[in-house]
C-alpha cells in the first residue's frame, strides 16, 4: 500500500473510529410465514405410528405436514405410565420415562430432584420444544397466549414474566411460571399468582431452550379449579396416547367451541452487527482503473476534461484485512459522482 | 442476482466467500483493516461532455443507471478501484506483463515481471508496492511453488504467500505478491482433455493487479503436454 507520499494508492486505511460494533434486540414471530398466531395444528400418520410416534408427536404448520414442523408433544412421565414398557420384564422403563428422564436431566440435572411447578410437585407433564428454525434464538418472554379448550370452557395461559420477580434459573436457563393469563397480562380469578387452586402453576416456560412444560395435575383439574378436565392417563404398560389428549385440547383452543385464540408466539434475537463508516476525502479517489476510463493503449484518459476535472461514479466499496483480500463488498443502489470537490461518506452494515 | 433499486440510495452489503471461509476460521484474520472503491459496470464512454443541455446532464446517462447486486465471488468484485493520483494526471498507470500469452511446457518454469507504465511520472517502472498475481487454476501448477510471488522481500510477502497455500477445497484459484511471479507448471497429464482443455494444451489466465496503481491486466497461459 503506497503511503501518501507517493500520492498515488488504491486502498485508505480504516482507523478505530470508523469501526463500530453494535447489538440489537430483533422480534419476530416464531411460526411458519410470519403468522403472529397459530389458530390450526396438524399430526402426521406417518410420523405418529412410526417408532418416535412413542415418544412424541410431530405438529405441522399444514394439513399436508409436508416437513414444516412448529413444535412436539412430548408426554414425560416419572413412573413411565402411559406407554407399553421397553420389555415387560423391566417394570417403569417406557418411552414416557425416556422422556422424563431426559428433560431432568437438561433442566434439574440432578437425579435427585423434581418439578415442582409454583409450589407443587408433578411427576407427569407434557414438553412442547419449539422448532429451533421458528425461534431462532430465544422465545420472548412476556408475550405469549396459549389457549387450550375443554368442556367449553377456554383457558388461556401466559407466563408471569410481567410481574416484576425475578427470574429463576434452572440448568436449562431462565425459567417462568405458566400462569391464566394472555400477553403477559396474569389473570387472578382462582389465585393471586394466577396459579391453580390445588396443582400450583400450570407449567414452566423457558425462553433459554425454546421449551414449554404443561403441569399433568394442573390441566387435570376440574375448570373450577383452574383446569380444563384433560383426562390424563398414567395406566402402567398400556399404550393410552396422552399427546393426543393435548392435541385436541390445542385444536379446540385454536379453532373448536368458546373463544378460541390459538398459540401466539414471539422469538427473540440479539443481532451483531458491525458499523463500518467509510470516508473517501476530496483529494482521493478521483480517478479509475476502469478501461473505459482510459483511451488507447498508452493510458491517456478517455476526455481531456478528466485531467483538470475527473469525474468518477462509485459503484462499490471492498472491505479488506491486513492481507489484502476482500473479506466484504457493499454495492451501492445506484452511482455517486465523485470528483475533487466531493466527499463520500457511507455507512456500512454488517449483520452476523 | 438482480437489480438494486435506485430510487432510494442504499447500501448493499455482503460477505464474500473468502470473508465467510476466514471468519469460520476465527483466528482474527476476517479483522477488516482498509477499504478501496470502484466503478465496475460503469461505461464511461456513456460520459457526454458535449451534452446540449450543459455540465449538469453530461453524466446522465450514467447516474440514473441500475446497478446490479453484489457476488459474492470476490474475483468478481472490485475489479476496476478508483485511485489517488495527483490533479492535472493526463495518463493513467497501466500495467503491462511484457508477453500477451504465456506459454509453458510440462514442468517447465515462467517467470511474469509486470511493468507499470506511468506510475510515478515514470515511463515504465516496477511499482513501489509490487503487484498481486491471481492464476485461474492452480491445479495446473506444481504443487510446491508452483504459483510463486518474490521480490519484496517484505514481511507482507512472506505473510501473503503464506495464506495463499491454504484452500478451502473448492477455490481453485491461487493469489501470491511480489514484483514477480515464477510460475512452475504441473507434470501431471490428468487434466488435459478435461472440460475446458484441449488433449494437448491445458487453458488458464494470470491477472496481475498493481498494488498502488489498481491497474490491471490479464494473460493468457498455456501448458502444452510434452
């Protein structure tokens, strides 16, 4: 790179001032197509009566369930009732208890320990982890409504994130009550922390791993006490599809009887960018390599006007390292003239 | 690809594949440390200082242009950088490689020194900073050195040539500085009569860039079988 002396140079260094790095936070909506709220799920056949059908169900964006997964239904189970057992000889070791040992483990982590949601115990839950792809990052805390409808009646749950505590932090990151509500706005009818009457809250959401927990006990409750009579089934080594049960109080939340309202769901991104501000001074920049700049073979430019007065029109800036190699290209929306009495400054966005 | 709309002024920006291949590197070579301008898909020609209608629309024809999206290939950007040069500059540098097609037989060696053509008030003269020399295809070279940039001596050189040996797979392109480049050619006979050669000749072409002036030139190589 020629220093100044020589006037005559191709590239300008950048100094500190012209770099800067900067996050942003960036919401949006975790379903397929932007759909802030999603009013209809799906479940494959296939996928429910294939092997990891015993575990959980896939839940598609389409009736066609043509690969657009939104989220699973998982039923988790501490005594693994609910499923056939791995072998018959081997008492409590089924699918359902697959699933509950795996979401201790990634949220308790201790063996030892169990959920308690609010302020009881459960020892059966479903697990709804939410498509990484739709999420992105992290789910928004503070403003998700999802309904579930049984008997009529609709209940509508939220997190409590709005109330001002502090979160609580599990192995899997932050962790919030479910809690009747919508938006983050908490319903006290039944309880002041809009918990249940009896099963404590209705579950965990947490942002961190893009999962939500529903309490078995709480939506077993009759809807005086804050459930919607999801009849829950812990018969040992019997097949009885509880996802199911979940499937068809979602359904009816989105589109059956009451007032449905669906799923609403937001992510949340924390976005890198890097601010680059690029200035070309008056005196550079004001003549090209182009060829067509140039007449003939002996480089003379193409209008003797060039010589007292080019006139050069900036279509492009290269971003280059200490080595010279053009590691970023900004292309502008249209040519800026540049001559010896204009300055250029442009800034520049790169998103990691 | 597509067009830009030009009705608002805006800024495209994208990582091109060599930026993308050394920030997964993460060794803070991706560090953006200078930047350069051009004109690529600018016809100056289209330029009309006899415009009727005076100074103001002599570049009409110019500035209301679409402009194309940025590549992502970083051989096809930037191709043509505008440059610092004193006022009054009646010719511009041009880089000459002395020979307009490079001939070589296998395992033969060809050594390229550029010459830059009023660069510094000089008629003709190596350039201060040297040059970057950039082969299509460097499976036509030999594996060690084959593609070799000498003459600075600088630690810029040393570091350049350096990086230059690692690839990622798939770029088959090679780009070394110096003020010369020594350019060995492969004896291996697999590549002839693939897509693009011939049974007997194997096709590439050098593009040598003036690392002050950012002029630049293309030549023809060819390797013929023996």
């Amino acid at each position: 790179m020629a220093d100044q002396r020589n006037q005559i140079a191709t590239f300008a260094p950048l100094d500190q001032g012209d770099l800067l790095i900067s996050t942003e936070n960036v919401t949006s909506t975790v379903w397929l197509n932007n759909t802030p709220t999603l009013t209809s799920y799906f479940t494959s056949s296939v996928q429910v009566n294939s092997a990891t059908g015993q575990f959980y169900y896939s839940i598609y964006f389409e009736e066609e369930a043509t690969g657009s997964v939104q989220f699973a239904i998982a039923y988790c189970d501490a005594d693994g009732s609910g499923s056939l057992l791995y072998n018959p000889n081997v008492d409590g070791l089924s699918p359902t208890r697959t699933n509950y040992g795996q979401y201790r483990n990634l949220i308790l982590g201790d063996e030892e320990s169990s959920f308690v949601f609010g302020n009881q115990s459960a020892s059966y839950f479903y697990a709804l982890p939410v498509e990484r792809s739709g999420y992105k990052e992290e789910l928004l805390p503070g403003a998700m409504t999802l309904a579930l409808s049984g008997s009529d009646e609709t209940l509508r749950l939220t997190d409590d994130s709005k109330l001002g505590g502090a979160a609580v932090f599990s192995e899997a990151g932050r962790i919030f009550n479910l809690v009747s509500g919508s938006a983050g706005a908490v319903y006290t009818d039944i309880n002041s922390n809009g918990w249940t009457a009896n099963s404590g809250s209705y579950g965990w959401f947490m942002p961190d791993i893009g999962t939500i927990l529903l309490s078995g006990p709480a939506l077993s409750g009759s809807f005086a006490d804050g459930g919607i009579d999801l009849s829950v089934s812990r018969a040992s080594n019997t097949q009885v599809n509880n996802p199911e049960k979940l499937y068809t109080v979602l359904n009816d939340g989105g589109s059956g009887a009451g007032s449905p309202d669906g799923w609403t769901l937001n992510s949340n991104e924390q976005l890198s960018s890097d601010f680059i501000f690029v200035r070309a001074r008056s005196q550079n920049f004001n003549y090209s390599t182009n060829p067509s700049f140039i007449s003939g073979s002996d480089g003379s430019v193409l209008y003797d006007t060039f010589i007292n007065d080019p006139q050069v029109y900036i279509t492009s800036i290269g971003l280059y390292n200490n080595n010279q190699e053009l590691v970023a290209v900004a292309k502008l929306s249209r040519p800026l003239l540049k001559d010896f009495t204009k300055e250029l400054l442009v800034r520049i966005k790169l998103d990691f | 690809m597509g067009y830009l709309n030009n009705q608002v002024v805006t800024v495209d920006a994208i990582l091109t594949t060599k930026g993308r291949e050394l920030l997964a590197k993460g060794d803070g070579s991706f560090n953006i440390t200078s930047f350069a301008l051009s004109d690529d898909e600018i016809d100056y020609t289209l330029y009309n200082p006899n415009n009727p209608s005076g100074s103001a629309f002599y570049g009409e024809a110019i500035q209301n242009m679409p402009l194309l999206e940025a590549f992502p290939d970083e051989t096809q950007m930037m191709k043509y950088k505008l440059v610092t040069l004193p006022r009054d500059t009646a010719k511009m540098p041009v880089v000459t490689a002395g020979v307009t097609v490079i001939k070589m037989k296998q395992t033969s060696t060809f050594t390229v020194t550029p010459q830059t053509l009023n660069y510094l008030g000089n008629k003709s003269t190596t350039e201060t900073s040297g040059y970057v020399f950039t082969v299509s295809d460097v499976r036509q070279f030999a594996q060690n050195n084959g593609v070799l940039g000498q003459g600075l001596g600088t630690d810029a050189e040393r570091n350049l040539n350096a990086a230059s040996s690692q690839t990622n797979g798939t770029n088959v392109s090679r780009t070394v500085i110096g003020t010369s480049c020594v350019l060995t050619a492969t004896g291996v006979n697999t590549l002839y009569g693939q897509a693009g050669n011939s049974a007997s000749i194997l096709y590439s072409v050098i593009t040598i860039i003036g690392r002050d002036s950012g002029a630049r030139v293309q030549v023809p190589i060819q390797i013929t079988k023996t």
